[in-house]
C-alpha cells in the first residue's frame, strides 16, 4: 500500500510535533509513507535517519510574501505530482479544504482528514473532528484524530532518531569533550532573547570549569553569533549547519538553553534536556524533556521574553549545569 501523510505547517517544530502521529499512521499502515509538506519544514533534513519516512514530496503553498508555485494554475501540476505517485491513500493532518480538494482530483482512492467544514466534501473515510476542535493546537488536532480513527499511537513523545554518519561530522566539527548548546535562532523577532544576555549566560557557564558553549543557529544568526562569541575563549559558533548534524548536535550536548524555536524541539526529540524560553506564548505539554523558562507578569509577543532575566535562566539551568 503506497500511503501519503500532508501535514503543511512549514515550521521545523510543527514537523517534530507531528512525528509520533505519522510513526502511528506508517505502523498502521505497514510500512513506510511519503511525507507531503512544505520545503521550509527541512523534513528531509530532519527525518534523514528516521525509518517511518521514505521520502518527501514538496508543496508550495502560502509561502511567506509571495504566492506560491502550487496555487493558481500551478497546482495542476502539483495534482499530476500527486496523481503520479499512485498513492492508494492519504491522510491529511490540516483542516485545508484545498488541499483535500487537491487529493480528490489526484483520484487518491481512500482520502483520510479531519473533515472541517467544506473539507469532508472531498475526503471519503470517517471519523472527522468536531467544529470546536478546529481551536485545538494542532498536536492535539492529530491526536485526537488518530484516537477518533483507531490507530494507536505507541509513544506520543517526539523521539528522533540520530543518524550516526551526522555524530561522526561534529566530532570532527568542534572534536570532543563536554559542551552546550545555546539555541540563538528565532522564527519570529519577539522570541529572541538577544546578544547581550546570551553573552551574559556564555559568560556564567563558562565560569562552571571544563565546558564550551556551541551556538546553534540559521544563516541569519551570523551576526548574533559573533556578537556572543566576541573575545570568549570557549564558544563555538554552529550557523547554518544541516538539521541532521544540529540533532546529532545536541544529542551529543550536556543540555540545551534557548529560544522556542525548531531547534529547541530538535534537542528535546534527540533525548536532550532542553531549557526553551517562553516568552511571547504559553508552551504546549508534547514534550516532557522540554522545561520552560518563563517571563514574570505572562506571556506578551511584544516584550515577554525581552523580561526573562539572565538570572532566572541561571537559576533554571543550575542543577544540570552542577551535573556536566
């Protein structure tokens, strides 16, 4: 049976919230599946050692600030795409009524998806969700879907395989020896915490004794990443590495400190215990390696992390920084 899972939100930890349901779908199923979603995921990086994905197929809907190739006339060619493959099912973990019209005209025979709206049009198998659980954060849309559907989930905790060929280049990258990662990356500007107090933290864990500092981060966070590093013997910068050498990055890792972005979902799927810090929204509970570090007074997008102190974050990470 040739089965495709859509999941399109394109964030790399929308990608990792979604690993124990596609795990559930691929076992169910019998084997494998073909991962539809979108190229800012870096699925294909991500899922590079995991056995439950075969492969990824592209779709380029919505983008940021642009109209994507696979809407207009161009998602007839995403519908050949699809229909190419001969897919006998497909299960859609989105509440996208376009998407589902896209598997209907592909022919794909059994069409599974959580039926809001004008969506159940086009999907034919059973269970759909109930309007309210289109409020529901989308991990939660997944699993109670799966649970509606009968298919168990055997570990609900993200947990990522490390690809051992990535372990091999890091070594080789910043060779041995006890080290952590400082996840200086952010999606969004209001969930940087900033040079100045990643500096200040290098600065505190640097005084611990025998231990480095690894700074993980995009392309964008070059210039974030030399502002920290600036004269501190002990911090090593890791910009724009690819997603299976950052998890086997952090697999490696004492612990991980830092914002709540991809990465930090990466280090806590990895088995790594992962300090994120919360400021703009209220973390979710789908991982139990993830300890939130959070701003006094609440969540705030335009100032909650900015209040989160290097004290506080010193004061969480304590105990396993006492433990490296």
């Amino acid at each position: 049976m040739k089965v495709a899972v859509i999941q399109p939100l394109p964030g790399i930890g929308d990608t990792i919230w979604h690993l124990p349901h596609i795990r559930a779908i691929a076992a169910y199923t019998g084997g494998p599946v073909t991962l539809v979603t979108k190229p800012r995921s870096a699925a294909d990086q991500i899922f590079s050692a995991e056995t439950t994905v075969s492969d990824c197929l592209w779709i380029d809907r919505n983008p940021e600030n642009r109209r994507g190739r696979d809407e207009g006339l161009g998602a007839v060619s995403f519908i050949a795409r699809l229909r190419a493959r001969r897919f006998d099912r497909v299960y859609l973990l989105h509440h996208s009524k376009t998407l589902a019209v896209y598997t209907a005209l592909a022919g794909i025979p059994e069409r599974y998806g959580y039926g809001f709206g004008v969506q159940r049009l086009f999907l034919n198998r059973r269970p759909f969700l109930a309007a309210p659980d289109l409020k529901r954060h989308p991990f939660q849309q997944a699993t109670l879907w799966l649970n509606k559907a009968g298919i168990p989930i055997a570990d609900p905790e993200p947990i990522l395989p490390v690809s051992p060929l990535a372990l091999d280049k890091i070594v080789s990258r910043i060779g041995t020896g006890r080290f952590v990662v400082f996840g200086i990356g952010s999606s969004e500007p209001y969930k940087q915490w900033g040079a100045e107090k990643f500096r200040a933290l290098a600065e505190a864990v640097l005084r611990n004794g025998n231990i480095r500092v690894v700074l993980s981060g995009g392309p964008a966070e070059d210039g974030l990443a030399n502002a920290i590093a600036a004269g501190l013997d002990g911090v090593v910068p890791a910009i724009g590495w690819n997603l299976a050498e950052v998890a086997a990055l952090c697999s490696a890792s004492a612990f991980y400190v830092g914002n709540d972005t991809g990465v930090m979902n990466i280090a806590a799927a990895v088995g790594c215990q992962t300090f994120g810090m919360f400021g703009a929204t209220e973390p979710i509970s789908h991982s139990a390696r993830i300890v939130p570090i959070e701003p006094p007074g609440g969540y705030e997008k335009q100032g909650g992390t900015a209040r989160i102190t290097v004290a506080a974050v010193l004061a969480a990470i304590q105990p396993a920084l006492r433990s490296v």
